[in-house]
C-alpha cells in the first residue's frame, strides 16, 4: 500500500493478516493488523490482496460473515471467473487489475519509462462489477484509481474480457512476443 493511500483522509485502512509472522511483518512496515472479527465489524469495503490460490479459501471463510451491501475487491480476474467465490447476493463483488504500460510509449522521463506496474507514470486500469448494484461500480472504480494511481483511464469491462486480457493477451502473447523482439535485438 503506497505513503498516499495509507495516508488518505478518506480511506480508514484495516490490515488482517493470517499467520503471527505476516502481522509482524505488517508491525516492521509500521502497520497495525487489525483482527479478522473486527475488520468485518468496521468494513464497507474489503480488499482481497492475496494471492490467486488463496482467494477462494479465504472468500469461503470471509464472504459469509460479511455485513449486507459489502463490496469486495478482487485484484486479478482468475479466481471470480473460474468460479471461486462464494454466492451470497447481498454484497458486491468488484474485480480490478492494472494494464500493463504501453510497450511503445511517449513517456518522457527515465522514471516514468522503467514503469512498469504503475506508481510513477500514469497508467489504464480494468474494472468489472462482477455482482451488486450498479451504484457500486462508481464507489469500485474510485478505490482503484486511488489504489493504482497516477491511473489515466478506467476502462469497464466484464470478468470474463478481463481473464481474456489478463493474463492469457497481455502476459501470455505479449510477453512472449516482447520476448522473441528482446532476444532478436540482443
């Protein structure tokens, strides 16, 4: 989590962690974990910033002891379009995950250029309201633009056009093609 989101006035940020050894590595970047049972009390909007293979698991413990109108936020397409969250018709689920910066672009500074993932050069992001009201699609995409910031576009899509993109054309064919390109320079 980047010094502005931690720092944003707006956001009021609950760490969970799973095991003592990650809630002491929270402690040494200077953060507080929260408990599981209280972070449920408190959030309108969880973020479920784990690993793909967790996902389901931690949803099937999670999901169910959230409060009605939750809206939670998965980072990568994988899990909710294969199927690994759990029904529950009464909280939202949000799906977001950062384009990758453009492989030929007219960023100016050598920082802005070695960006990669995002945080210096402004970069597009993907969002989908997987379920919920579409009133939640607006509250999903402002986490994200603050989460993924400096973020130039938003682009709405559907879970299945994100797993599409993400990661079978952007890290699949691209990279392998940026790969082929490397290698043929090099």
């Amino acid at each position: 989590i980047s010094e502005k989101v931690r720092h944003d006035p707006e956001l009021n940020m609950l760490y969970v962690e799973g095991s003592p050894a990650a809630e002491e590595r929270l402690r040494q970047r200077g953060l507080v974990p929260a408990s599981k049972e209280h972070a449920i009390q408190q959030a309108e909007i969880v973020i479920l910033a784990i690993p793909d293979v967790a996902i389901g698991r931690v949803a099937r413990d999670l999901v169910p002891a959230l409060r009605r109108g939750t809206i939670v936020v998965v980072l990568d397409p994988a899990a909710p379009h294969s199927g690994e969250l759990p029904e529950r018709g009464d909280i939202t689920y949000f799906v977001c995950h950062p384009c990758h910066p453009p492989i030929v672009n007219d960023e100016v500074t050598p920082e802005a250029r070695a960006d990669f993932f995002g945080g210096v050069a402004g970069q597009h992001i993907v969002c989908a309201l997987m379920q919920g009201p579409e009133a939640a699609y607006a509250r999903g995409e402002w986490l994200c633009r603050k989460m993924f910031a400096p973020v130039l576009k938003a682009h709405r899509v559907t879970v299945e056009q994100m797993a599409i993109l993400e990661p079978a054309l952007s890290e699949t064919v691209v990279l392998t093609c940026m790969t082929v390109m490397r290698e043929a320079l090099d």
